[in-house]
C-alpha cells in the first residue's frame, strides 16, 4: 500500500509540471550574456534563480543569475549560466515572496544596460521589461522504491536494501527453505519533483 501511494503521488506531482500558457512562443536567441545597444527592444525569454529584489519609483526589479531552460522552460539548475540581469516590472513583487534562491522565467523586452556594483565590480546587468513571469514552485525530492516484492518479504527488515527475487526451493537467505522468490536487491534513492509554477503574472 506505501509503495501504491508513493506512485500515486509521484503522478500528481509530474503532472502538474507543464509549459505555461504565459510564456510560450517564440523569442530571440539572445543570452544576458550577448546584450549589447544593437539588441534593445529584442523580445526575449530568460529564467534562472534569483538572486535579490529592489523596490522604487513604482516598480520592482528582481536580480536573476541567469540558466538554459529546460522542456518545461524552467531553470535548469546547473553550473552554467549566462550572466546575470534585472527583470523589472511596475508594482510591488513582495521580498518575503519572491526570494533569493527561488526559480523564475521572465519574458519581455531589452530595454538597457545598468552598471551596478557586485562587491567591488562594476557589473553590466541587462535590464528586462517584464511582459509576463512565472515562479516556480520550490522543487520536491521524494524516496523513490526500485526492486521487487514478494509476500513473505518484510519491508521494516531494512529500510534501504532488499534482496533480489529468483524463483526456486532452497535456503533462503533469512533461514527458510520454500519455492518462492527470495528478494536480493532494491533499494530506495531520491528523486527530484519539478512541481509546477507557483505565481504566474502578466502586465
């Protein structure tokens, strides 16, 4: 029945994970990393993680280290990134919300360059006027069950390993002699849940 449930689970979960109405389409094929004057007003479809948030003269920007998006156009989370940018948007996006170390993707249009200081680097951050955003739910990990079952095994006897199931008469490898399949291996390992967006917006 546990490993019945954990199943179930794991379907609602993976089918909640779907491209956003909001930001698909077609965009330019331009990085942060490649924004130069020439690129202003370019439509563009960028996402990482975010880093902090401001707040004034009647809108917010959100600093984002930029990743590749994945089939779902979220983050991927990797070591690869393309630099970072300033998304910003009028209104308030509420800090308590939006916080460091959550995933986003943003559309919208290049509009500038702005040099900011990142300790004591004069850092060019691109400046994206936000058309449409979505933030992602925080991304779940889940003990996934690999292996075999058999009626006589009991699944307190270890919490991460099993034994491998093979048919036939003999000793058993917890003292029994009887034609059933005996279990070896299996084992329980973490697996990363990619929930769906959280907050979707559009100005």
């Amino acid at each position: 029945m546990r490993l019945i449930a954990l199943i179930a689970a794991l379907l609602a979960l993976s089918a909640c994970t779907t491209i956003p109405e909001q930001i698909q389409g077609t965009f330019a094929d331009i990085s942060p990393a490649r924004v130069e004057p020439s690129v202003f007003g370019s439509e563009v479809r960028w996402g990482g993680v975010i880093v902090g948030s401001s707040a004034k003269d009647s809108q917010s920007c959100l600093e984002i280290l930029s990743h590749d998006l994945d089939k779902y156009l979220r983050p991927k989370l990797d070591d690869s990134t393309a630099g970072r940018f300033l998304a910003c948007q009028p209104g308030f996006l509420d800090p308590m919300v939006f916080t460091a170390g959550r995933e986003i993707t943003v559309t919208g249009k290049i509009q500038k360059i702005e040099v900011q200081k990142v300790e004591e680097f004069d850092y060019r951050y691109p400046v994206l006027a936000v058309d449409d955003l979505v933030l992602w739910q925080k991304r779940q990990v889940v003990l996934r069950y690999t292996g075999y079952a058999d009626p006589f095994f009991d699944p307190f006897y270890s919490p991460w390993y099993g034994r491998r199931a093979y048919w036939g008469g003999g000793w058993g490898a917890w003292g029994g002699w009887g034609p059933y399949p005996y279990y070896q291996t299996g084992f329980i390992k973490p697996q990363v849940l990619l929930p769906g967006p959280a907050i979707i917006e559009k100005n």
